[in-house]
C-alpha cells in the first residue's frame, strides 16, 4: 500500500523548492560536485517532489556520495556512490545531521554532530531525523550507503540523511547481502569497480516510528557498470518482512516497482551494449547468496540462542557475523542441512510449477484480451470511420445543391443570351433596308457632283483633243511647206553662184 499511495500522491506533487547552502535545488540539473557519483553525470529522472532535496555529502572538504532526502518522510529516497572498498576497520557510531537541510542560512557546509548543532543550528530536526526519534523503539539506524562499503575514515556515511528505520535483524541481513553482492558478484564483475555506479534507495510504508519517521516497505539497490564494451545494470530489492530474502530484478522492472516510475540511468546503463554473459555470472552468484540467506533463516528459526544474534553490530562483514555463531547453533545446522535442502528441492518444483501455470495463464488472459482489443479496436475504427462518411457526405450535401443551382443559372443564362442574338440577328435585316433606303437620296444627291464632273472632264478632253488634232494637221502642213519653199530657194541659190 505504501508504494500505492506514493503513486497517488505524486501526481498532486509539484517541483521542489530552493534550498541555500549546498543543498541543490530540484530545478537544476544534478547534485552539483556530486554528479561524479551517478553514471553519465545525470541523476535519476522523475523524483522532483516538494519534499524531496538534493544533497552532496562533504566531510574534510571533500564529497563523500550523494543523497535525495525526503523531508516529509524523513528518510532518504536514495544514495548514490561508486568504486565501492571496504572500510579499513570498525569504527566509532557517532551519528551527525546536515545543518542546511533545518537551517538553510546556516553557515555550516558540512555534516556536524548532532550534539554541536543544537546550539548552532536553528529547528533542528524540523525536517530530518534525529537520534531521539530512534530512541526506545524496535529500529536501528540502518544505512543506505554502509559504513563497511566505504574507505572513508571521516564516517560521513554515519549521517542520519543516510539512514532508515531497519529492524536489528533485516539491518544484519541487509548489510550481509550487500557485502555478498559486492565482494562476490558486482565488483568482480565490473574490472577494478572504478566504474560502477551503485544507488541503495527505500520506499516508505504507512506506519512510522513515533509518528515521524516512515518504516521502509523495502529497500532497493541498482548499479550500474560502465565499463566499455563489457557494462550491465542489475537491481535487486528486499521487503522489509523478515521471511523475504533479496530478490533480483531487472533495472527496467525495478524502475516500475519505485514511486513515480524515474529512469535511474541514463539510457538505462547503455541497455544496447550490455553484456549478458556477465549479467548470467551474477545471476548464478545471487542465487548463492539467496540460497545462504534461506540457511541462516533456517538456522535462527531452529536455534534457540537466536535472539542472542541481535547484539551483533551491523557495520561488522558478514564473516565476522559468522565467526560470533555459536557451536550449538552449527550443530544444529549440520543436521538440519539435509532437510533443508530437500524443503528447498520441494520448494523450487512448486515455485516452478506455479510459475509456469501463472505464466500459461498469463499468456492465455494476455491473447484473449489482446483479441477482444483488436476486436474493438476495428469496431471502434470501423463505426468512427462510418460516422465520418456520413458526417462528410452531409456536409458536402449544401455545397453540391448550391454547384447545381450554379448549373442552372448558367444555363438559364445562356438560354437568354441565345435568344438575345437571335432575335438582334432578325431585327438586324429590316434595319439594313430602311437604313439603305434613307440613305438613297443623300448618296444619290452626293454622286451628281461626281456625274457632272466626270461630264466636264470628258467634254473638256474631247475640245482637247479637237484643238490637238488642228493644230497637229496645220503645223504638218507647213512643214511640209517650209520644207519644199526651203529645198527650192537652196537649188536657185546654187545656180546663181555658177553663174558668177
């Protein structure tokens, strides 16, 4: 129900607010000089709540990892940190609180006692946990980023903005799976563990430890391996009920099960590249440390010195926890190892049969609804597409009545103009004659002046020519006088001169 009701709320969830100091605002990109602890630099997307605030862990000036902190629940949503190594020894529990995350004027960058912040650091415990809150209840303050993964000597994984309420026993179970997973699967698998990228995270449940602090549904744990050519991303998640042991999930499936479904990866830790080879070897290492895990449930369920294992320090490694059993509880665990096996023999037939009957039945439910999806499917596109033909022919109906009143004016027009010229052409011959006969006497009384000229020159060529023709005979005549007269006097004119 817890994961439920975070679904529900996060739609009314608005983007988260500023913070001064170095706690980062939900607006901005990443966790500042933190981003280095998340894969690709980008942290996970999707968990911007009003409640939710960044935070880079510094201790000595240096940045230890990262941590989302949910003020309303007073847990972390997660802590991010890479290159995992164990701590060089035990230490000292000294708890420590982020001054900025109450007071966020105050001048405190870095994680403080609790002890000193009472004085210098105004309401205190206004939005995170403190040390009283866990005081006189059946929870312990368990880490998300443990104290016996890091080589950091200045303990700033001790801060109460990393930690939840955990039972004694799930906290030693929890601290017993990640020391597996890391020494024995992830890390192995990862090169030299430089580039794993690894995020521990919880989601709260309804019940909280005197009504503040929420009890985790389950925590959860991803990790991400960049290493080129050879990456791969795992998750895995355990339920805070005593009887659960550490289940293994794709990142994919994990994100699904979170509250607001983030995307913890950037492009999902290269999914394209991921090498499924070593993503087997991991698999065959995590059932190895389910199967322990049921052996020790077996063991303490059958001991009777079990309450005793809850004195155990949690940030001890799983081998110191083993080495504190007592004789008798090994005794007895050598006898029962046979009927535990075979409970676990009998116990995978019947997981196995169940899960190949739910998964039939899965893939049965799945095809009929998937049918009967289709079904409706065409039925809804089918009548939608009905409906669209007879909604286009109805509006089409007044287009095409107004294209044939169109028509039929044309035509009617046309009609008209035909008559119009017929009856021009008709009433155009009657026209010609009266305006022929009008014009008659005016082109006859214009054609006389042409008529009497034509007379006058004729009349006036022909004296032209009678003048012509007497001239032309007398002038003939005379010469041919003038030359007879001419020869004559020329032949006188030669006899006298004999003569003389």
């Amino acid at each position: 129900m817890g994961t439920e009701r975070w679904l529900a709320l996060g739609s009314l969830l608005a983007l988260a607010g500023l913070l001064e100091g170095r706690l980062v605002g939900e607006e901005e990109a990443g966790f500042g000089e933190c981003d280095k602890f998340f894969y690709a630099g980008t942290p996970p997307a999707g968990l911007a709540t009003d409640s939710h605030v960044k935070i880079c862990q510094r201790a000595e000036g240096a940045e230890r990892f990262a941590t989302l902190y949910s003020t309303r629940d007073r847990i972390p949503v997660y802590s991010a940190f890479r290159a995992p190594r164990p701590a060089p020894g035990g230490a000292e529990q000294r708890w420590l609180v982020e001054p900025q995350l109450d007071d966020p004027h105050s001048n405190l960058e870095e994680v403080i006692n609790e002890a000193e912040a009472i004085t210098s650091v105004n309401s205190l415990g206004s939005k995170q946990a403190l040390n009283t809150d866990y005081l006189n209840s059946d929870y312990q303050r368990g880490q998300l980023y443990p104290f016996s993964l890091s080589s950091d000597l200045q303990m700033a994984t001790f801060t109460l903005t990393n930690s939840a309420p955990m039972t004694q026993s799930f906290q030693e179970r929890w601290y017993m799976n990640l020391n597996s997973l890391m020494d024995r699967a992830l890390t192995p698998q990862c090169g030299s563990g430089e580039d794993l990228y690894i995020l521990t995270g919880t989601v709260p449940s309804d019940f909280r430890v005197k009504d503040k602090v929420a009890v985790p549904e389950f925590v959860w744990l991803a990790a991400c391996c960049a290493v080129p050519g050879g990456g791969w991303a795992m998750g895995f998640v355990k339920h805070t009920r005593n009887s659960d042991i550490i289940e293994d999930v794709m990142v994919k499936d994990l994100q699904k099960l979170l509250p607001f479904n983030p995307q913890l990866f950037q492009n999902n830790c290269g999914e394209t590249e991921q090498d499924t080879e070593k993503m087997k070897k991991i698999l065959e290492v995590v059932n190895q440390v389910q199967d322990e895990e049921r052996m020790v449930q077996s063991q303490e369920s059958s001991s009777p010195l079990s309450s005793t294992r809850s004195k155990r320090s949690a940030l001890l490694p799983p081998e110191a926890s083993e080495g504190s059993s007592s004789f008798l509880g090994k005794l007895m665990g050598f006898i029962a190892t046979p009927f535990i096996k075979l409970f676990q023999l009998v116990y995978y037939l019947v997981v196995a049969i169940l899960k190949n009957i739910v998964y039939l039945l899965w893939c049965v439910t799945k095809q009929v609804i998937n049918g009967i999806e289709s079904c409706l499917y065409r039925l809804g596109s089918a009548t939608i597409s009905y409906f669209i033909a007879i909604g286009e022919e109805l509006v089409s109906i007044p287009w095409k009545v107004l294209k044939v009143m169109v028509r039929v004016i044309r035509a009617i027009l046309r009609i008209l103009c035909c008559l119009l010229k017929a009856i021009c052409r008709v009433l155009s011959i009657p026209v010609r004659v009266l305006v022929d006969v009008a014009t008659f006497p005016m082109y006859t009384m214009g054609a006389i002046p042409i008529v009497c000229k034509d007379i006058a020159v004729g009349l006036g060529g022909t004296v032209s020519l009678l003048f012509d023709t007497a001239f032309g005979t007398l002038g003939g005549l005379f010469q041919v006088v003038f030359s007879v007269f001419k020869r004559i006097g020329y032949q006188v004119a030669l006899e006298n001169s004999g003569e003389l």
